[in-house]
C-alpha cells in the first residue's frame, strides 16, 4: 500500500533478528487485498509464523484472514535458521573434550505449510491453551474489523533476539490495544505484527 500514513519503518521480517521493536510503515488505506506474514525460528529449533490475508477499503480494515498453511500452496514463505543437532551415535549425547556436547548447526529451511502456529502443548502449555488460541482465532481476527490502518500500525510489539514477542507484561502498548487472546500473546503478536506487515505494502 503506497499511500502515505505515519512513516515510521516496520521491522516484520521472515526470520526477525535483534531485540526491538516493530513500528508502522509508511502506508496507507488504498483499497484492496494485501498478503503479510512475520515468522521466525525459537531457541528449541521450531519455527513459528502466520501469513494473513487483509482487506482494506477507505483506510479502513474489512477482513483479515489466516491462510499460514494454504497461501502459495503451502511454500509461498520460508524461514532459513541454524538447528542444534547433538551428536547421539553412541547411544547418548556425545561431550567434547572441553566437555560441551557434539553439535553441529545445520541450516534449515520450513515453508509456511509446516510453521506453528500455536506452541504444542508442552511445559507450562497445555493442550487447553492450545484449544483457547484455536476455539478464539476468528474472534482475534474480527477483532481488526473497523479498525483504522493508522491505528493499527501505530501499536508497538516489542520481541526478542530470535523474534518472538514478549508476553503482555513486557508489550504493555500492545496488551492496550485489545488485540490479544488471553494465554496466546505469542500467537497473538505473530497475528499483529503480520498485519502490519500486509499494511505496509
């Protein structure tokens, strides 16, 4: 979208690095239907990301649509990073003679079909969490409904070094905005922070 609106730089790409914040871009409320997605890999090697789909007319958000795993027939986006592969020929994790374990980072490259879109439900997240994000998903999106494009480019989501967005406590503009689905702030910023994306096209 070429119109101008707040020109303030957008920091959502496929694989975000640095800790920072993501601000609006110069754009604006042309009408018509624009793509955005923000994805990154985590500290455990999955790759999380959502790719949405943005209606505008008159500056005005009409619709936003998940279509993570069926744009670009699955393999529109990519996210390249290092995976941690331990060394486990021997029948446990190998230690080298500094006594750290035998790595190698192999490179890896996920299309959009297979990113996450919620974490599975381990640790601290259970597979109630996980239904919480899915059973509210389409009220999130209903949520852009009727919102400015300038309003919503203008919300700050602060993540950090590999690209995750901080929990609520430490995304407090983000957490006002009311675009935030209980136990999903994750979820929820990738959701966000795609938007914006899309926006500033």
């Amino acid at each position: 979208m070429k119109k101008i609106f707040k020109g303030i730089a957008i920091l959502a790409a496929t694989a975000a690095v640095g800790t920072g914040v993501a601000f609006a871009a110069g754009c604006g409320g042309t009408d018509g239907e624009y793509i955005g997605h923000y994805a990154y890999a985590n500290e455990y090697n999955a790759a999380y990301g959502m790719i949405v789909k943005v209606t505008v007319k008159n500056n005005i958000i009409e619709k936003v649509e998940d279509v993570t795993h069926t744009y670009g027939n699955g393999e529109a986006f990519s996210v390249t990073y290092k995976k941690v592969v331990i060394d486990w020929t021997q029948g446990g994790p190998q230690r080298d003679e500094h006594g750290g374990w035998l790595r190698t980072d192999e490179e890896v490259t996920t299309f959009n079909k297979d990113w996450h879109s919620v974490s599975a439900p381990t640790g601290n997240w259970t597979e109630d969490d996980k239904l919480n994000w899915l059973n509210k998903e389409n009220w999130l999106l209903q949520q852009y409904e009727g919102m400015s494009v300038s309003d919503v480019m203008d919300i700050k989501v602060y993540y950090d070094e590999n690209g995750e967005p901080y929990g609520k406590d430490d995304n407090t503009d983000f957490a006002a905005s009311g675009l935030i689905i209980s136990n999903s702030t994750q979820g929820s910023g990738r959701l966000l922070l795609a938007v914006q994306d899309a926006l500033s096209k």
